[in-house]
C-alpha cells in the first residue's frame, strides 16, 4: 500500500497536479514515509478522506488517531 501511495504521489508530481501530500515526499520512499506523517498528524481530516488506508496504516503504526485532537 506504502509503494502505491508513493508511485501515485511521484506521478501527480510528474503531470503537475495538485497533492494533499507534499510533492518533496515523491523523491525517495524515505521522503514520503516522512511526508505522509507531517501530514497525518498536521491534516488527519484531509487524509483521512482522500488517502484513507494510508491515514488507517499510520493510525496503527503510531496508534493515535490525531483527528481526535482537533
């Protein structure tokens, strides 16, 4: 799920569009797993919504639901 999250990322960069997910996360898989924590913890509503088994694998591994927080 990790590598297709991350092929989807370097491909929206590549053609341009816009990403919840910071396009800097598409250089490397050490990049994204950081970027998509930023993410899950400064917009978990969003990804939730638009990346939710990523949001769902993140949840587990850090066992929070920062959603909660808001």
């Amino acid at each position: 799920m990790f590598t297709d999250e991350f092929q989807r990322l370097q491909q929206a960069a590549y053609r341009g569009d816009e990403t919840l997910i910071d396009q800097y996360g598409a250089t490397e898989p050490a990049e994204f797993f950081a970027v998509v924590t930023e993410t899950f913890f400064e917009q978990p509503a969003q990804m939730a919504s638009q990346h939710a088994a990523l949001f769902a694998e993140l949840k587990g591994y850090y066992k929070v639901d920062p959603r909660d927080w808001l």
